[in-house]
C-alpha cells in the first residue's frame, strides 16, 4: 500500500553508542553480552531499529492486503523492566528450547529475560539461530517490481 510504512525503522544511530547509554548496570553488561551473541549466531553486524531495538539482519514481507516493507530479522531491545528479545517462533522446537531456557516470560514472538543470568545461554543461542533463520529462510518473500 503507498504510504503505508513501518513505524519501526533502520537507523543511524551507532549500536555501541546507544549500549552505552544503558542505565542499568546489569542490563548494559548483559546488552552488550547480547550482542556478542547475536553477531555470532547471525553472522551480521547490528544495526539500530527505532530508539531502542537492535536488530541483526533483515527480511522482506508482503502481506495479502498488499502492505508490505523490511523489518529485522531478530534482534533485542535492554528495556528498564527486562531485556526484550526478538526470538520466538512457531516453530516445533521453540517450546522444547523454552522448556530448557530457565526463569523468562514470554509474549508472541518476545522473550523477556530480566537477566542473563537467569537463563541457558547455549540454549538463548540455539533460540536466536532458530528465529534468524525462520526469518530469513520462511518469511523471507522476493521484492515485487517498482516496490
């Protein structure tokens, strides 16, 4: 649809910057634990979605009502209440991963942590993996022409 764009977009703002900016302590350390990560498991650099989202990767979508646009792959936000990742799926393996993962909650496709401590971290790799590539392998859709 034109006109139609995603409130949530790429922006310049350098990742190390805005970790730095972390209030909390405990949650910069483990941002910054996160981010190690996820440049590994994805094997891309970050980069800043919005004021406060990093994302790892992108992947394009089309919706049958015609809206369509970019969004990152997976990624996490350090919130004041929790680090907030980008990781879950539906796919079969997610819950069995969740089952191992340790103290969280989650949402739709959210995972909330409050620290890193709390969980698995072989296992948050194996989750981030999982989304990066449900991302860019199945959700991933071909650009239609003059879009």
């Amino acid at each position: 649809m034109a006109g139609d764009e995603n409130k949530t977009q790429p922006t310049a703002t350098p990742v190390d910057e805005f970790l730095a900016r972390v209030d909390h302590p405990v949650r910069q350390a483990d941002a910054k634990v996160l981010d190690e990560m996820f440049r590994r498991v994805t094997g891309h650099e970050p980069v800043m979605w919005g004021p406060s989202m990093v994302g790892y990767g992108q992947y394009h979508y089309e919706y049958a009502s015609g809206h369509s646009g970019d969004t990152m792959a997976t990624g996490f936000s350090p919130r004041k209440a929790s680090l907030s990742l980008y990781v879950l799926t539906p796919r079969p393996e997610t819950t069995e991963l969740l089952s191992r993962l340790g103290k969280h909650k989650s949402g739709k496709a959210c995972l909330y942590v409050n620290k890193l401590a709390d969980v698995d971290l072989e296992v948050l790799e194996e989750l981030i993996g999982n989304a990066f590539r449900f991302s860019t392998e199945e959700l991933d859709q071909p650009r239609t022409a003059g879009r």
